[in-house]
C-alpha cells in the first residue's frame, strides 16, 4: 500500500499524470478558467478559488464594494458550464416563496400543483444577497445545507451540481441585512475580488468597452462532466496528520482571545473538501497541508465574530486567522522544502516552516 509520505515524494512522477483526478479534471477547469478570465480581467486567484468551491460542492460568497465584478464573475462561472441557471435579485420586498416555490390550487384537478422557485437550477447566483430581509434570507438555510426544499410538509430535491453564487456588498452600505451567523456558516468560502490594476482595467476598457464580454461567452464543460469531477474530489487521499492540522487550526478559532464566535465542526469539514478540490486542481490525488493553509482564510474569516475589544483595535477576522496559521505546527511531509510558497494561485503569502 502506497504511503501519504510516499505519495508526497512521487508528487512529479510521470505515472501520476495519468491519475483519475489528473488528465480529465485540469483539461476541463482548465477549459472553465480560461473562459472565465476572458470576462474577469487581472484576478486568477479569484476565479481559481470560485472553481475550487464548485469542485468542492460547497457555495461561495462575494463580498465588495459595488462595481468590481461580483455579477460578473458569478454570471461568466455559470455561462463556462452547460447546465441550468437561475438568478434571483434580492430586494426588501422579495419573499421566501420567490425562492423557494410555492403550491398553487389548480382548479381543472382540484388539487394543489406545486410551481419551483428560482432555487430549482443547477447554479443561481444571489445578487446584493444582503437587501432582503432576514426571513427572506432564511429561505435559502435548508437548500444550501441540505440541496433540497420543503413546501407544504413535501420535500423536492435539487439538481446536481448545485452551488450558490451569492453576491454582497459590505454592511456599512445602506439598504443591507446583515447575514444571519447560520447562514455565513453555509457558504464554504467567501471571497473579495477588489479593485483591478492599473494595467488589468485598461485591458478591461481596451476589451470589455463597446460589447457585453458574457454575449460571446459558451460552455465549455457540461453538467455531467462536473458531477464526474466531483466524485473524483472526493476520493482524494487527505492523511490523518493534515486532518488533524485542519481541525487544530479550527479549534484555534474557539478559544482565541479577540474572537467571541469561533469557527464550527461545519467549517473543519469545510476546509477538508476544500483542501482536496485544490489538491486535484493541482494534478495531485492526496492533499498537503499547504492546500489547508492556502484556503483558510477564504473558508474561516467569514464565519468567524470578532470581540468589541477587537473591534475597536481594528482587528479583522482575516487577521486573526493569519495570526493562528503562524502559530499553528504544521505537519511535516516528506517531499516538501522549507519556505514553499503556499497557495499555488490563491495568493497567499509565503510561509517558513517551524
């Protein structure tokens, strides 16, 4: 039987090229990327973690300011991919039955007929999630923990893949809800695109400025070809020394003195699918820790509520995770050099080993 240590040191082997998470799986991402870089100009590591939450079968939010793209890149995810598409304007006045579905008396069978929602697609993409209310937002809990809807005492399930691209702006913002804690738990990563280059929005305005870049825009992967990939993520080899790293770094939330809400069991496993998402994107069929600290921020920070003591210091979530990677003992791996750059495309800094 193959060793983790093992695998780690056959990384570059030849033989591994031809493994069930290599060939098929970066040929397609790869396909899926470039089309959605063609639209999001200057940001690879954005749309890099965007792939890496569908692989993952989590939902991925995004929150900036107005403007940036958030709409953009949801919309071009979905477009790279042949499957069904819904999307849903949140506003003040939507309710959870715009969402969800609701039963309607048909009078011709005397009978109630059940009408899905705009949550009955394979991807939908929130927009400005935030402006609904609280009981509008509530109704997305069940379809983004458990991939179904439950109306009238009836459960109807949800089309694989399914994967929620929501869209936020920040809640300093007038017109917006805060998102519920329940809720933020959900999301498997949130991600912030920030303002482009100088030299990335001049390519924008060279490209993108006479013509919608999304009219141009086709599938270059089909539903099927994703569930595929999917079920070969999840046979990606995670040692026990990286799920206990995982699962240190999370407790490490709970008890830190600037946070007053810590990180739940959800988000350990949160991390883990992530974790092997970025191992196979990589062409690799086991994950390393590196591909645990990579992500941490984007899976951690979200869910994490700082105390008021920290908030007044002008400590962010962000930080405290950075704080906690530092002071975290990562597991040693054969195959592995001292100061290896973290992230592979995520954009994480680079860390030394202890």
């Amino acid at each position: 039987m193959t060793t983790y240590d093992d695998r780690a040191s056959l990384g570059n082997s030849p033989a591994r090229a031809e493994s069930r998470v290599g060939d098929d799986l970066t040929a397609t991402m790869e396909r899926v990327r470039s089309s959605v870089e063609a639209v999001i100009e200057g940001k690879p590591e954005v749309v890099r973690l965007s792939l890496t939450v569908l692989l993952a079968e989590g939902h991925l939010l995004i929150e900036d300011v107005p403007g940036v793209g958030k709409t953009m890149l949801a919309k071009a995810l979905a477009r790279s991919i042949d499957c069904s598409v819904r999307r849903i304007q949140f506003t003040p006045d939507l309710l959870p039955s715009d969402i969800t579905g609701v039963s309607i008396w048909d009078q011709q069978r005397r009978d109630f007929e059940f009408k899905p929602g705009a949550i009955f697609a394979q991807i939908v993409i929130g927009d400005e999630i935030n402006r609904a209310s609280p009981k509008t937002q509530s109704a997305l809990l069940e379809s983004l923990e458990e991939r179904q809807v439950t109306i009238d005492g009836t459960t109807y399930e949800l089309p694989s893949p399914f994967m929620v691209v929501a869209t936020q702006n920040p809640v300093e913002m007038e017109g917006t809800y805060p998102l519920p804690e329940a809720q933020r738990d959900r999301f498997m990563a949130r991600v912030s695109i920030g303002y482009p280059s100088a030299d990335a929005e001049l390519q924008m305005l060279d490209i993108h400025g006479g013509v919608n870049p999304l009219d141009d825009l086709q599938p270059v992967a089909h539903a099927h070809d994703i569930m595929k990939l999917v079920e070969a993520v999840r046979n990606v080899h995670v040692a026990e020394s990286v799920r206990r790293y995982a699962v240190d770094l999370v407790a490490a939330t709970r008890t830190h003195p600037d946070l007053r809400l810590g990180a739940s069991p959800r988000a350990t496993l949160h991390l883990l699918r992530a974790a092997r998402a970025a191992a196979a994107l990589n062409g690799r069929e086991y994950a390393l820790p590196d591909d645990v600290q990579a992500l941490a921020v984007a899976v951690l920070a979200h869910r994490l509520l700082p105390t008021a003591q920290a908030q007044l210091n002008r400590r962010t979530a962000e930080q405290v995770v950075e704080e906690i990677l530092q002071g975290t003992p990562v597991p040693t791996v054969a195959g592995q050099q001292s100061g290896l750059a973290v992230g592979g495309g995520y954009g994480r800094q680079q860390f030394r080993r202890p």
